[in-house]
C-alpha cells in the first residue's frame, strides 16, 4: 500500500493554552516523503490554523 493514514494536530492552540483539534487523513508516502502541513478549521479558537503531522 502507497497510503497510510496520519493524524494531523493544530500547532497554534497549545501556545493558547487551548485543546488542539486534530484530523485523519491520509497520504502518498511514495510521493510526500516530507511532514504534512495543510491549513485547517480549529473550532476552539474559531479560525483557520496550520495543522502539522504528528506520530
């Protein structure tokens, strides 16, 4: 399989001291061999923020 699932966690609401909201999806680990970055919805902080890949 050329896909695997991650989780994805909101860098910015811990600096708040705020629970993180976190995401699962997935991607081409042929292809993206780096961490996955992507903008996303934070509904604790109410605004859009950079979700960063997690282990």
């Amino acid at each position: 399989m050329a896909r695997e699932v991650i989780t994805i966690e909101c860098s910015e609401a811990r600096k708040e001291g705020k629970s993180p909201s976190r995401y699962t999806t997935t991607r081409n680990k042929k292809l993206q061999t780096e961490k996955f970055e992507v903008k996303k919805f934070n509904p604790a902080l109410r605004r859009h923020t950079l979700h960063k890949e997690i282990k």
